[in-house]
C-alpha cells in the first residue's frame, strides 16, 4: 500500500510540474519554435540528403515544393519564427487555397484544395522537422502539437460507359485525335498514374506483347497490360511519327511547349478539355478517375484483389477496400437498372 500512495504522489507530482502548481494555475510553456534563418539554411541540407537517399523525382519535387511554400509564406507574413501556430495557420492557407490572401502562390487561383493535399503538406513537413531534431538535437519540432488533419476519403465516381464512349468521341474530334484516344485507352486499361504516363518513353512498350514497363512508387518497375482496343490505338498513333526508342511515348503536340514530353499539368488540362467536350457531369474528369475506373471494372469482371494490387502498383492492400465498395455500389447500380422482373414491366 505504502508503494503505491509513493508512486501515486510521485506520479501528481511530475502532473503539477508540467502543468504548473497545485492551485491549478497553468504553467508558462513557450511554444516550440525555429527561426526563419535557420529554416533558410536547413532546407538545402534536407534536399541534398533526400536526393542521396534515393527519392524518387516527384517525390524530391514535391518536398522542395511545400518547404520553398512555406517559407514563402512566413517571408510574407513577416514572421520571425516558426512554431506550431505558424504551421496551423500555413495549413489553413493551403486548405482555403488562399482565400484570405486573393491567390495561393501568385499565380495560381483562390479556391479550396482537397483533404488529400492538405494532409500531403502535413507529412511533408513532419519529414523534415523530423530530420532536423535528428541532426541538431537541440531544436524541438513545432509539429509536436500540430495534429494532422483529418483526410475523409474522397468519393470519387468512376467513369460509366456511356462517359467513356463520350470520351473517345471527343478525342476522335480534337486537334490531335490519335494521340488524345490513345492515351484515353492507355489510362483506363492500364491505371497508371498521371506522372507515370508522361515518364513513359518509346523504348518501355512492347505493342507486340501488349505491355508496357512503367517506373511506380520507389523507383520500384512493373508491367502494366492492355488489350486489343488499345494496341490498335498506339499503333495507329505511332505510325504517324517517328520517335527514338529514349524518346517520351507522349508529346504536347500545340502551344508553346509543342514537342516537349507531357506534362502531368498537361495531361490534366487534356482530360479536362476532353471532358468538356463530351459534356459530361456528376464525375470528376481527371487522369485519376481512369485509375478508379479501371479497378472498379477490372473487379467487376472477376479480377482479384492481389492481382489489382500489383497491376495498380501498391504495396499493401489498403486501398482494396475502397475499390470494392465502389466496386459493389457499381453493382447495385446495375443491378437495379438491368432488374429482370422490372424489365417484363417495360416490355
């Protein structure tokens, strides 16, 4: 009994010299902080070890992205220091898209941006507080307190057949038709990423086998596959052009970056302009979509899980739920709509 009263007693103790005395008033506790300047001379150092270690480009692009952001931000807003308030008050920046400012970074529109990318800017920041405790000891991280944001998974609707069919219509009716269907078909019998598209060069398909070497998370390659539809597309897209085997699968082909391989920026004004044209609504016209689009049918079809695993390129099965719930709500969809007994009824 004498035991525990002591280390009981011991344990209010080590409470009220964290919180301050037993009257209840609060201690004085400055909040964690790193000056400007040192972020300044940090961040250079941080890229230079993420570049030997081996992180992939667009990994590298984005960590030197958020940071130059932030900086910028605490640069405009005057500030001296960086704790957690100025962290909050950053992420609240991005999540807005700059609302109270008129613009996010100059040149980019005011307008909210999704969880996901809010929660992107989050981790990216841990990362590098975290490598700066581990090699200066003596700073504390201002992200001890900043809890992540809480990221809802987005419900992304997948393409119908009747948007895909509208699609490949409007590709056929555009400046550049054999390219813009080939990369339609590409994306929704493959699944492969925006940025993973555009890094495809000539010598990484393999028409003769229907397949193609794509370079995935981590610097890690896999094969993606596809079929008849989309084998006929490049080909026919291909025999307009003469490429070397190092050379971009994908060119802009108008404006002023014709020529030069493309860009995940414009491979989205593509999908974009695509979309408008076919006029569709109630879905998200983005390279992503076709990814969903392409699990949800690939499962619908009797594909398994594990096989979708390695043709999309993850390394767990996180993200299979998702697609089967999505998967399944396809179903009912079709299920109700194809109904045999409300059939009989319109015949």
């Amino acid at each position: 009994m004498e035991a525990k009263n002591a280390e009981k007693t011991a344990r209010f103790a080590k409470t009220a010299a964290t919180y301050g005395s037993w009257n209840g008033n609060l201690k004085s506790d400055p909040m964690p902080s790193v000056s400007v300047t040192d972020l300044t001379r940090r961040i250079p150092e941080f890229i230079y070890e993420c570049q030997y270690r081996g992180h992939s480009t667009r990994t590298l692009e984005e960590e030197r992205s958020v940071l130059n952001k932030l900086l910028r931000y605490l640069e405009e807003s005057d500030a001296t220091h960086c704790s957690g308030a100025e962290i909050r008050q950053y992420l609240t920046h991005v999540a807005q898209g700059g609302l109270q400012r008129g613009g996010r970074w100059g040149n980019q529109p005011a307008r909210p941006v999704r969880p996901r990318t809010v929660r992107n800017h989050w981790g990216y920041l841990c990362t590098f507080f975290n490598w700066l405790v581990e090699e200066y000891p003596s700073t504390v991280s201002p992200m001890e307190r900043v809890r992540p944001p809480i990221m809802r998974p987005d419900q992304v609707q997948p393409f119908t057949r009747d948007h895909i069919h509208a699609l490949r219509q409007a590709a056929r009716r555009s400046q550049n038709p054999l390219r813009d269907e080939a990369i339609l078909l590409f994306l929704l019998d493959t699944g492969v990423r925006a940025s993973k598209l555009c890094a495809i060069t000539n010598r990484d398909l393999d028409l003769g086998g229907h397949c193609c070497k794509v370079l995935g998370k981590g610097n890690k390659h896999r094969m993606v596959f596809f079929g008849r539809d989309t084998h006929k597309a490049l080909w026919r897209y291909l025999q307009d052009r003469r490429i070397e085997d190092d050379e971009p699968l994908f060119l802009s082909l108008q404006g002023t970056l014709a020529g030069d391989p493309l860009t995940r920026a414009g491979l989205l004004q593509l999908v974009e302009r695509l979309g408008k044209a076919a006029h569709l609504k109630g879905v998200r016209c983005s390279p992503h979509t076709f990814r969903h689009t392409m699990a949800i049918r690939f499962l619908n079809d009797g594909g398994n899980v594990f096989t979708l695993q390695q043709l999309l390129g993850h390394t767990g099965l996180a993200m299979t739920p998702k697609y089967l719930n999505l998967a399944q709500a396809d179903l009912a969809m079709q299920a109700r709509r194809y109904s045999p007994v409300d059939s009989l009824k319109k015949r």
